[in-house]
C-alpha cells in the first residue's frame, strides 16, 4: 500500500518510523516531512492547505491511504476533501473535528449526553463573562472556544487573573478562537491522556500516557506543547479505563453519530482524576504530541493495518497488542521556547545516540543546512527510553540525551517525577 502522511513534528516522525515497519506497506510519502522522516519516508513539498493538491499528488502517486498528523488541517475539512474524492483517509470530518476546534462544542455534547466533565458556561461578550466570574469566585477556568496552539487556557487562582484572562480574550490576544469565551469550574487531580482508535462507530480504546505541558521541572512556568511523556501511565488502571470507555468515550462515539457527524480517526482525551472520578479536560481528535513518540515505541502490532481499518469504517476485526516495556520521551528544545525559539543552532552526535540499545531519537524540528543538521522549531527533538519501568526507561532517556551534542538545547531533568 502507498500512503501518505500528512505534518512535520516528532509525532509524526514516530508514526513514520512505525509505518515503515509494516509489511504491507510499499512506498510512505510525508508531507512535508522534517529530516529524520527523510530516513524512513519520501518527504514531499505538497502545500497541504490546498486540498486539490493533495488529492492530485495522492492520484499521481497512487495513494491508498492518507493519515493526517496535526489538527489544523483535519479543522480546516482536509479529510472531507479527500474522502469526497474516494481516497480513504485516517482523521475526522471538519465537522466531527470540532470536538478539538470549539470548547464549546464539546461541553455541550457533555451536557447532553451526561458525561462527566466541569460545570460551565459559553459567553460572547465580556461584561455578561464577567458578571459570571464573580458570581462563581476563584479558583476558575477561562478557554477561548477554538484552536491556539495550546495557549487559550487560564487558570486563574484569583479573581484578577480571571478578569485579566476574560479580558484578553475578547481583546483579541487569540485572534478568532477568543470571539468565544467558555469559562469553566476548576477541577483537582492528576492528569492523564488517554487515545482510542474510532470507526465512525465504535472506538477501540489503545492505551495511556502522561504528559508534561508546563517548560519548568517540577510543573511550572507557562504552558506548552508538552516537555515529555511517558506510557502507560500508572494511575490509568484497567477499571478506570473500562468507566472511561463507559461513562466518556462510548456516549461520546453515540452523540457524534446522532448529531450528524460520526467521528473517525484518533480521540485523544484529556482526563482529570478527580475525587469524583475520572472527568473530561478536553478532547483532542489526533494523536497527542510527545505522547504519539511513547505510544509507537509501545505498540507491538502493525500500525497500518488498523488505521487503513478505521478509515474504511470498520475496526470490528482489528486487534492492537502491546510491549509490556515502559517508554519515556524528553523533548529537546531550543534556547528560549516557548516564548520565541532560537533557531539555526547546530546539533551533533544524533547518529551515535540513537544506535545506542533501547533508545530511540525522533525529529520534532529539525532542518539540514549545508550539510549540518540545525534545530529549526521550539521543540526540536524528541529522545526516547525503553525499560521495564519507567525508572529505568528514564534512565535510558537520559542517557540518549547527554550523548547529543548540542550546548544551546534544553530539557527538563524530571519527566516522569510523579511516577517514580
Ligand atoms: P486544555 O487545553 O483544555 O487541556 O487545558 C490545558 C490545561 O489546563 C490542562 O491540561 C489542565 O492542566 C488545565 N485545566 C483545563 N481545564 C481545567 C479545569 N476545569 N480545572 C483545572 N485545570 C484545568
Ligand atoms: N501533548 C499535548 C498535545 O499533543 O496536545
């Protein structure tokens, strides 16, 4: 089978990398790909946000299967567009892919179909937001409704925070996703995500990982795209996940279907564990990123067969198995992410660390220049250890980072602390 994979990123790279291991494939094609999917992968410049283009290139090339890696262009209808044009396609519907694009949205169909989540509001303009505010008291919860880059979310200790946050939302700092204000109740609990593969049907739950969304070790400083993770995450218990499949993911897969818009591709949710139980933080309709770098590296079975199934509609026969090994990823980044990255530094070594045993390095952003390899993004490399708990899969990590050299990158030390 041909197939072509859709993003740039370390989640990507690591769907790659698993891809290329599947005896039904022949040729992988990425678009646009970074260097290290170049190893696995044909990359292809195709501009992704013109759909023509894309069902052209899949036609010439003869491409059965296309995944989309990231949730702009699944928002943006790329899946509609493609499927219209008879080319299976591993990713949800514009319209299904609003459980990502509008907070709004997904607290809805929570009220609807009873599932458990924080209490909230939607609102459209900031003094009715305000009012609302301090009827309710901190600590608070403020969203702009649509997608901005993981940066649209406040939880405001005090009352002032609230009001700042509200404020900037409806000032623009979010640009379109902020017209829209959902302000929630503040919820306590460790976190954990958990991915299923869904049909359009039913949802075939995978497994679970932790992330680290906060810069700093020990869970502090701003937000961002994640720092590390690792899989399974401990507190996700089989009992938990059969209420989560029972209570979120399954009224969830029924609601979609019944408003019109069945869901296909990957759910990931973001749950809280709360004294009452575990409770939806927000869906995401791809694979999350560090998280999809833990989850390859676990997954015993063929990747391609069971997206080629979810895209067709029918997951009834597919069947995903596991490695009983931990897996943890630290992200490299460059000099000053997340605020605003400082590209062009050189990274060597790269080829040495990752031939090391048990180890395994994904590009995030990464670019050759002259002949060298440079970091060109925030996040620039995703380092990952495999062992039999997540003690000694940090360890191998670890290891695998200190043999990069590259002085200018950063890290955070204590990915999986909770854990171990
Ligand atoms: P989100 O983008 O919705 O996942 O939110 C980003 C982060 O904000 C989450 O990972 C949580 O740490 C935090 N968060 C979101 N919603 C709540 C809530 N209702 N209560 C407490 N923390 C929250
Ligand atoms: N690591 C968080 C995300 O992919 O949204």
């Amino acid at each position: 089978m041909n197939v072509l994979l859709i993003g740039s990123g370390g989640r990507e790279h690591a769907l790659a990398w698993k891809l290329s291991q599947s005896p039904k494939l022949d040729t992988l094609f990425c678009a646009p790909g970074n260097p290290g999917i170049a190893d696995v992968a044909t990359n292809c410049a195709i501009n992704i946000t013109d759909h023509q283009a894309v069902i052209d290139f899949c036609r010439l090339q003869g491409v059965e299967l296309v995944i989309v890696g990231p949730e702009a262009p699944l928002v943006d209808g790329l899946a509609d567009s493609l499927q219209d044009a008879g080319i299976a396609t591993f990713g949800p519907s514009g319209k299904a892919a609003q459980l990502e694009g509008s907070k709004g949205f997904t607290k809805d169909l929570c009220a609807k179909y009873d599932i458990p989540t924080a209490a909230y509001q939607r609102f459209n303009n900031a003094p009715k937001a305000k009012a609302y505010l301090r009827a309710q008291g901190a600590p608070i919860v403020i969203k702009a409704d649509g997608l901005a880059a993981g940066k649209g979310v406040t939880v405001a200790m005090t009352m002032s925070e609230a009001i700042d946050a509200v404020e900037d939302c409806f000032e623009g700092a979010f640009g379109e996703a902020g017209a829209e204000v959902v302000i929630e109740e503040y919820m306590e609990g460790p976190e954990v995500s958990f991915f299923c593969l869904c049909d359009g049907k039913t949802a075939l739950p995978l497994t679970s990982a932790q992330d680290h969304k906060r810069v700093g070790e020990g869970d502090t400083g701003p937000n961002t795209g994640g720092m590390g993770a690792y899989s399974p995450a401990p507190i996700f218990t089989e009992g938990m996940q059969a209420e989560v499949m029972d209570r979120i993911i399954e009224p969830t897969m029924r609601g979609m279907t019944e408003m019109g818009c069945p869901f296909q591709g990957v759910l990931y949710a973001g749950l809280m564990v709360t004294e009452q139980g575990p409770k939806l933080i927000e869906y995401n309709v791809r694979f999350g990123d560090p998280e999809c770098e833990v989850l390859m590296l676990r997954m015993a079975s063929d990747l391609l067969p069971v997206l080629k199934a979810a895209a067709d509609g029918d997951l009834s026969k597919a069947n995903v198995t596991w490695h009983d090994e931990t897996a943890l990823t630290v992200i490299m980044c460059a000099p000053n992410y997340p605020a605003s990255p400082e590209k062009g530094s050189i990274i060597k070594n790269l080829n040495t660390a990752n031939a090391m045993e048990n180890i395994e390095i994904f590009h995030a952003g990464t670019a050759m220049k002259n002949g060298e390899l440079t970091a060109s993004g925030g996040r620039v490399l995703a380092v990952c250890g495999i062992g039999s708990d997540v003690k000694s899969a940090q360890k191998r990590a670890y290891d695998g980072v200190k043999a990069v050299d590259w002085p200018e990158g950063f890290y955070r030390s204590d990915i999986g602390w909770r854990a171990v």
